[in-house]
C-alpha cells in the first residue's frame, strides 16, 4: 500500500522545532553518524557523559529540514 502524503506528524514537527533550538543555543555542534554502534556502548556513553555535553539522536531528514528552515529564516 503506497503511502498518502499530508501533513507531517506532530512528533516530526516538534522534532525540528527542538533541532532548530540546538542548533541556535549552542557555538558548536557535531554531527557523527552512529550507524552500527550496539545499545549498550550507546548506553555507556550517554551515561558516561551526560553531564559533559548534549546528545540527541534524530533522522537525518529531520535535520535536514531543521537546518533548511534555519537557513531559510537566517539567510
């Protein structure tokens, strides 16, 4: 069954709005790719740094789009 395209989730929306406040609190971001990482040493570093920096996981659309609207809004 082929998907019906409308407007996006509300989680999706939500989800760019907080990328877009990241990325404007913050001097300096890094994007890494995470790709094969095991939960459990994911785990491990979000335990072992959590006070050190801030780590969100999101799709790559997501902040896409976030960085696009930015982009958009700041010339």
């Amino acid at each position: 069954m082929a998907a019906i395209k409308g407007q996006p989730k509300p989680w999706k929306l939500e989800t760019v709005e907080e990328l877009k406040r990241i990325l404007t609190k913050y001097p300096v971001i890094a994007i890494v790719s995470f790709r094969g990482v095991p939960a459990s040493q994911m785990q491990e570093i979000r335990r072992k740094y959590r006070d050190k920096f801030l780590l969100k996981v999101a799709k790559n659309t997501l902040l896409e789009k976030a960085i696009e609207s930015l982009n958009e809004e700041y010339g």
